[in-house]
C-alpha cells in the first residue's frame, strides 16, 4: 500500500509543480473567484462554454500544493465534457473528498483525482481540495465567487 501512497504524493507533487490549464481563458463566458481564508488559498476558474458543453476551463491558483494540485486535475477531468457530465462529476468529487463512507479508490476510474482522497483524513485540508470544484460550479452557474458551504 505504501508504493500507493508514494505514487499519489508524486501525482499532486507533479499537478501543484507543472498545473495544468493555468493560464486565463481569452474569451470566457465565466468566471468565479474561490477562496479558503483558513490555508490562505485564492483561485479563479474560468470557463468557457455553451449551453450544453464545457469546451475550455482553467484555474489560477495561489495556494497550497493539495488546492493548486486539485484546480489542475479538475481541469483535466472535465475540459471538453457536456455540462450535464460536469455536473455529475462536480457532486461524486465533492461526496468522494466530503462524504461518510470511506470511497473505495479506483485510479482507471477516477485517475489522477483518486490522489486528492487521502486528504480525507485531514478535515483542515478539504476545503482546499474542494475550492477548485465549488469555483467551476458557481462559475457555471453565473456565479462570480464560489461557497464552499
């Protein structure tokens, strides 16, 4: 288990180093800034899409390695997907990092995001892997600033 754990410490070390989809989006439909006074971490999502598809995201993140690594993997996961699909995604993260049952943790299914579980067992650090997640949502939404309630 503990070669598990190395190559999930390598895969937010890898996101929060190189992050991907950092740069602002230029046009955007949307925005939404994210921030988590308790670590420090502030972030803006941008996107762009039309009514039914997610066609470009990004994160700018400033903050801990786990929210910079998140925002990078969120972008990953569901740039070019349907918005019905994004949807969806956003709710299993937010169970999958917030939920009661420990998730069983599949890296074909859930890829690099299978990484971000471990921080579960620290209740502090869940707000920075949720802030990303909760910014795509409000930023969806219309929303320019996200709640991480």
């Amino acid at each position: 288990m503990e070669d598990l754990s190395d190559l999930y410490q390598e895969i937010i070390l890898s996101h929060n180093k190189r992050p991907r989809n950092s740069d602002p989006l230029d046009p955007s439909t949307g925005q939404a800034d994210g921030n988590n006074p308790l670590c420090g971490d502030k972030l803006t999502v941008h996107v762009r899409n039309t009514e039914s598809l997610l066609e470009a995201v990004s994160c700018d993140t400033d903050g801990c390695a786990i929210s910079r690594a998140s925002g990078s993997i969120m972008t990953t996961m569901v740039e070019g997907k349907l918005i019905t699909e994004v949807e969806r995604l956003i709710e299993e993260t937010k169970l999958l990092l917030t939920g009661e049952d420990e998730p069983e943790v599949d890296l074909v299914q859930q890829g690099d995001m299978a990484a971000l579980i471990g921080v579960r067992k620290f209740p502090a650090r869940i707000k920075c892997a949720t802030l990303a997640w909760h910014a795509l949502e409000a930023a969806l939404r219309g929303n320019d600033e996200a709640s991480t309630e």
